[in-house]
C-alpha cells in the first residue's frame, strides 16, 4: 500500500510532548484525497498507538482501582461507625463525617473518570456528564477545604477561647449543610463553561475517539483569569491561612508551660480559716 509508512510504537512509551505534532501530522496525511487509504484505517491506527493501554498503564490501571476500593469501603465505614456508636456523634466526629462524604463523592465521581481519560486521551461520557463529572469533583474538593476549616476553627475556640463559643452537635450540622451550599453555588460556573470538544473536527462526526472534555469561555479571556483567581483565592489560599493562623495559635496556647502552685507563697484567707471550719456535729439522743 502507497503512501506515508507508519511507525509502530506499541513497544515503547508514548512521548506525550510530540503527540499533539504527530497526530495533526498524521491526520494530514490519512486526509489527502491523494492517499489510497481511508479514515477507518487512521482510527485504526490511533487506536493502536495512542489509546490501546501499554504494559507500564495496566499498572496504572491497577493502581487507580486499588486506591478506588481502598477509598470507598474506608470511607463508607467511618461513616457507619459514626452512624451506628451515639457516643462517637461528637461535633469533630460530624465534620470527619463530613470529610469521608466529600471523599467518597470525589472517589465515584473522579478516579474511574480520570482513569479513563487518562489512558485513551477520549471523553466518552457526552455533554451531560462532562458539565456534571467536573461540577461534582470541584464541589467536593471545595467541601473538603471548607470542611477542614471548620474543623482548625473549632478546635481554636475550644482550646484557645473555650468560654467564648460553645461548640455543639445542632452547630456543627449547620456549618456543614452551608458548606454544601456555599460550595454548590460557587462551583456553578465550572459546569456552565464545560464542553465536549475533538481534537480532529473533521473527523467529529466519524468516531469519538479523542473527544475532550474542556472550558469554553468564549471570545473574552479576562473571566476565566477571574474565575480561578477567585477559586484560588475562596478554596485554597483563604482555608490554609486560616487553618495555619488557628494552629499556630492552639501550639502556643498548649506549649506554654503551665505555672505550678508555689509551696513557699504566703498562705492566704481562705487557707488560713478552711482547715478550722469543722461541719456542726448532730446531737445524738442519750439512750441512759
């Protein structure tokens, strides 16, 4: 068969920085009308070189589905054993709760995702699912930050100003449904931008291999330096300074060295009269 002989790379890695250049290469010379071969044969090939899983990526593969067990059933029992020992319903105990939910969204909802797109390069989920997938993942990530927040905070009023603010199970349960809600309305954006796209559009309505998954914001270049300076800002710089400052001080507070009583120290009032002061003694019937 005439035309360009194709490399056969299955033996070694894949050399991710050239893939773009060989690909639109490839695709250019599958595409010359000049060319005795057609499309399917170019699908062939991509599939073979760039999306079959090599040796070194069933590793990955099998990495990705012990983290994906190991996350879930761990997570789900922190959860049951809160649910099931009242004595453990204590208000970090909520918040860690909390912490294994927002984890066990992120496990379903990113690591069978990722894996995929990892290994093939394609998006096969669709529309939908591509404004969903990343949706979920960024509210759960934000859960999580805001979650350890409340978790530094509330260890900071107790230790450092127990008399301050009295921390309870009713409190805890508000903070957490806000998170949830702060964080499903400040992620809304990342579902509005994300679209399906392909790396080859003339072969868009063919196959769809090399589908992406991406933001699109448009001709304007300003909102999404916006948004994720604001992301940046709301899920990750405020939330560190904030649990950095709160146990700083909790080290302080439990590092200084507590004054002991001084046996020397002159004897005071109440000292001097408690040991005098006997409780009256009942008088008791003479039995004579």
């Amino acid at each position: 068969m005439s035309g360009p002989q194709l490399e056969d790379k299955s033996s070694s890695c894949k050399n991710w920085s050239s893939v773009p250049e060989q690909l639109n290469e490839t695709q250019e010379a599958f595409l010359n009308p000049s060319a005795d071969y057609d499309d399917e044969e170019f699908l062939k090939y991509l599939w073979r070189e760039y999306l079959d899983p090599k040796e070194y990526e069933w590793v990955l593969i099998a990495g990705y589905i012990i983290v994906f067990f190991v996350a879930l059933i761990g997570n789900i029992l922190v959860c049951v054993a809160v649910w099931k020992n009242h004595h453990m319903r204590t208000v970090t105990n909520y918040f860690i709760v909390n912490l294994s939910l927002a984890d066990v969204l992120v496990t379903i909802t990113c690591l069978p995702a990722t894996l995929v797109v990892d290994i093939t390069e394609t998006w096969f989920f669709g529309e939908t699912l591509c404004k969903v997938i990343p949706y979920l993942q960024t509210v759960s990530v934000s859960v999580s930050v805001l979650t350890l927040s409340c978790i530094a905070l509330d260890r900071w009023y107790a230790i450092c100003h127990p008399l301050m603010f009295k921390s309870t199970a009713k409190r805890a349960r508000n903070s957490i449904i806000i998170i949830w809600i702060v964080s499903c309305i400040i992620m809304i954006p990342q579902a509005i931008v994300m679209e399906c796209g392909s790396v080859f559009p003339g072969l868009a309505n063919k196959t769809i291999l090399f589908t992406v998954c991406d933001e699109h914001w448009g001709g304007e270049c300003v909102y999404p330096k916006m948004y994720h300076t604001c992301f940046f800002l709301m899920t990750y710089m405020a939330p560190l300074c904030l649990m950095v400052l709160a146990y700083l001080q909790i080290f302080r507070k439990l590092s200084t060295p507590q004054t002991p009583p001084n046996p020397c120290a002159k004897p005071t009032l109440y000292h001097l009269v408690t040991p005098h002061i006997r409780p009256p003694t009942p008088l008791l019937p003479n039995h004579q």
